[in-house]
C-alpha cells in the first residue's frame, strides 16, 4: 500500500493567498512533503523570501497578481513555465474580512474587497485552472471556506455572505466535476492567529484582542488538515470539514480566560 507521502510525490499545487497565515504555512508543509508549488499573492518581496526558503525542499514558482483581477489572474495561469503548468492541487485560500460593522454602516469599499477576493477571487482562479484538470480527468480543489461560511455572527453580514458563496460555489464544483473524478474539499476554520485580524480591523489595536485568553488555531493546525485531506486514498473524498479551536463552540462561544 503506497504511503501518504508517495500518494503526493510528483505532484503540483497551486496555493492562492501563500504570504501569510494559512496559506503560508501550507506552502510550508506541502514543501516539506515534496510537493512542486505555484505560489501566489500580492506581496513580491514575502514571495520571494518564502521562495528563497522553500526552495532548498522543493520545486518553487511565484505568481504576483491579485486574485480580483481576471486579466491579472488569466496572464499569471498562461505564464507558468513548463515543468509548473499542469496542476493537481489547487488551494483557493486567498482572501480576507475588511471590516466588523453592522450593515447599515458597512462600508461598500470593505464590501467590494470581501466579494473581489473570497468570492469573485476564487472563481477566476478556478476557471484559468479546472479547464486542464477536466481535460486530464483527475485533481484536487481544495477551498477555504470558514466557519462564517455556516453561520452569520452580529456584523460579520458581507464577510459570512462572501463565505457562504465558497461553500456553495464548492458543492457546485463537485457535482459539475464528479463525472471528471476531481475531488473538491472545502475546509471551514473557525479562529486562527494570522493576519487576518489586522486586515479586518486595519492594523487597529482592536486586532490584538482577538486572540487573547484561549488558544487560537495556528496557521500549522490548518494546514495540516489540509495535507490530510490531499493525502486519502483515490476513492476517499474529505467533502466538507470544520475545525474549530477547543475553546470555540461556535462564531460568538469562545472560552476565554482573561
Ligand atoms: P492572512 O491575512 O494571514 O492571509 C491572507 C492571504 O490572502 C495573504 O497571503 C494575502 O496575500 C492573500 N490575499 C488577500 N487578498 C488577496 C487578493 N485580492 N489577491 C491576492 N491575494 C490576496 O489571513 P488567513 O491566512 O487567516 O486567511 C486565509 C484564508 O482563510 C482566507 O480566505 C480567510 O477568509 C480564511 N479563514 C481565516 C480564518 C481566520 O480566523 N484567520 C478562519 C477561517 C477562514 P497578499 O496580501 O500578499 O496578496
Ligand atoms: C474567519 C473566522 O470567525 O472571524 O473566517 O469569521 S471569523
């Protein structure tokens, strides 16, 4: 029986969002299991550091382009070079909440950047990738939903919308591309220490709090789950996963000892 890290060998993952956080620490594991990478986001000089790291255990590639931008996202897919242009594992992870206010005085640049991203983001991607991973009937998709994806918190409305479109754009791809044999996952995070919260909060000290008095889920945690669920066998599927940290119980129960 081949082992998980056989299963990956030879394999090649597209990773969105890999400068930061989830996506980051992803990069990290599948580089430590062999795993070629396409790595992507806005930030040159963090790509390139994470590059210059990664390279000593795998195949890297870097893409700067931002995932909003369908003609940036199409130019970036058509100018990998050969040896990176045949993607077995797409990681739609790029994104992030822009703000925390109630939807009367949301602001619509927060909304614009929410949908562009998590939502409109994650489309183009997919369209400039599963084309090929149709025509070679086989691959993986894994999105990065979130709890917010499953449940609507007080003034989480446009970021818990934005999510709740990545898990039915997720159900949506696995029934289009089940006659193909990709698998899609969707794995749905509830809180985990990234920069997440100084996006969403603008760098305000109101991020420091959000981690404070529990242990959050750490980047790692995810991205391991993430390696398991690439890693099952050809017939197993992980279709759709929460993963919350202990001391949450859902988007408003969180066990804090301050
Ligand atoms: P981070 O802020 O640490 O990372 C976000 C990543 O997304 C960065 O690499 C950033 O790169 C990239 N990104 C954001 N917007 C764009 C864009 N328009 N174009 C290209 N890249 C973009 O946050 P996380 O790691 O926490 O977030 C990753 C994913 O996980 C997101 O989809 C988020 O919604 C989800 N999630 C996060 C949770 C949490 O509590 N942290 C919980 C559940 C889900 P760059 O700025 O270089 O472009
Ligand atoms: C990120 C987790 O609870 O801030 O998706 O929405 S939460």
């Amino acid at each position: 029986m081949m082992d998980t890290k056989e299963r990956v060998a030879q394999k090649t993952a597209f990773i969105t969002g890999a400068t930061s956080g989830i996506g980051r620490a992803t990069a990290h594991e599948f580089a430590m299991q062999g795993i070629k990478l396409v790595l992507c986001g806005r930030r040159q000089e963090r790509l390139e550091t994470i590059q210059n790291a990664l390279e000593k255990l795998t195949e890297v590639h870097i893409l700067n382009f931002d995932v909003g931008d369908k003609e940036a996202v199409n130019a970036a897919v058509a100018s990998l070079p050969v040896g990176f242009r045949d993607i077995d594992i797409l990681v739609n992870n790029a994104g992030n909440a822009h703000g925390l206010d109630p939807i009367h005085t949301g602001n619509t640049d927060d909304w614009d950047a929410m949908m562009d991203s998590n939502v409109k983001g994650l489309l183009y991607v997919s369209k400039a990738i599963i084309p090929q991973m149709v025509q070679r009937r086989s691959g993986h998709i894994v999105n990065i939903g979130s709890s917010a994806g499953k449940e609507v918190y007080p003034k989480g409305n446009v970021y818990c919308a934005s999510k709740h479109a990545v898990l039915a754009i997720t159900e949506g791809m696995r029934i289009d591309l089940n006659p193909y044999g990709i698998k899609v996952t969707s794995i749905n995070p509830g809180l985990v220490e990234t920069e997440f919260s100084q996006v969403r909060f603008k760098g305000s000290e109101q991020a420091d709090s959000v981690y404070k008095g529990y242990k959050a889920l750490q980047p790692e945690d995810v991205a391991e789950i993430i390696y398991f669920a690439i890693t099952r066998p050809m017939h197993v599927n992980v279709a759709d996963l929460l993963v919350f940290p202990t001391a949450q119980a859902n988007s408003v129960t969180v066990k804090k000892e301050l």
